[in-house]
C-alpha cells in the first residue's frame, strides 16, 4: 500500500505515509439493509459447503475444493436465495460445480450440513484445466488450447488477438 500511495497523484498538504490517512467515513445512504441480510445468509451456506467440503478433504474424497461439485437440497427460502445466483455459486463456493437439487428431490442420507440446507460433496466432472484449475467437461474441447476449458480458451484466444 505504501508503494503504491507513493506513486498517486495528491494534493501538497497530503499525509506523507498511507498509514497516516484517516479513513473515509461511511455514507449512510449506501447501506443496505435488505442486501447486507440477503449476503449474510449467502455467507452461512458457504460456511455450511466449507465445512462439508472440509470433511471430504479429510475424507480423502477430494484433495481441494475446486475438485469438488456439491449438491445442495434447500428449504424453500434459501432455494430461492440461491436460485438468484445459480450462475454465481460455483465462485462464492470456490468449487468446480454446484448443483441445485429440484426442490421435490429427497436428501440423500449422506448428505451433510442443516436442517435447512444439505450438501452433498463428489468429485467434480470432467478435467481439469491448466489454467484455471476448475473441473470441467469442456476441457479438451479446443484444438488449440486442448488443455484448457472453453472460458479459458476463449481468453486466449482474445489474448492472441490484442
């Protein structure tokens, strides 16, 4: 930090160390009540997975988390906390795939977590990519970039362009 504040543009009567700025105050009309409790609940099924994920570690089922794809049985409010985003939980839950389970699908005895949301951990399907390292079908996919997955062979791809 100290590097880089030496080499931003301020004004003269600037503190001469970062660590003698004051910090900025907050802005109450950027706080959020209804988001700041919708991602708290997001945060306690990620810690619910991490600790699911933990015990396949330990349960030599997995090495680490993005050789994982987890299922997850959720009661009606948190299905559609993370329906909202489905896209996004592979990312919040540092894994290679999430998959949500119908909502009339029965848990699995194995699955672990609450009563509110079940994990059920595997192995992730496909390979994994040298890039990224998340698991996935696509890999291999691309004659040029036969190592990657096809995010990562579109990046290239792009990269070879500019």
């Amino acid at each position: 930090a100290e590097e880089i504040y030496r080499h931003l543009p301020k004004p003269a009567d600037a503190p001469a160390s970062v660590q003698l700025l004051d910090l900025p105050q907050v802005d109450e009309a950027c706080l959020d009540d209804v988001l700041e409790a919708k991602w708290q609940k997001v945060l306690q099924a990620r810690e619910t997975v991490s600790k699911e994920l933990e015990s396949a570690r330990q349960n030599k089922l997995i090495g680490h988390s993005l050789d994982a794809a987890v299922t997850l049985y959720a009661g009606e409010e948190t299905r559609r906390l993370l329906t909202g985003l489905n896209a996004d939980l592979s990312k919040i839950f540092i894994v290679s795939q999430v998959n949500l389970a119908p909502a009339e699908a029965a848990r699995p005895r194995e699955a672990g977590g609450t009563e509110e949301l079940g994990v059920a951990v595997a192995p992730a399907a496909g390979a994994k990519c040298e890039r990224c390292w998340i698991y996935s079908e696509s890999v291999g996919q691309d004659a040029e970039h036969g190592q990657l997955c096809a995010r990562c062979a579109g990046v290239m791809e792009k990269l070879s362009l500019e």
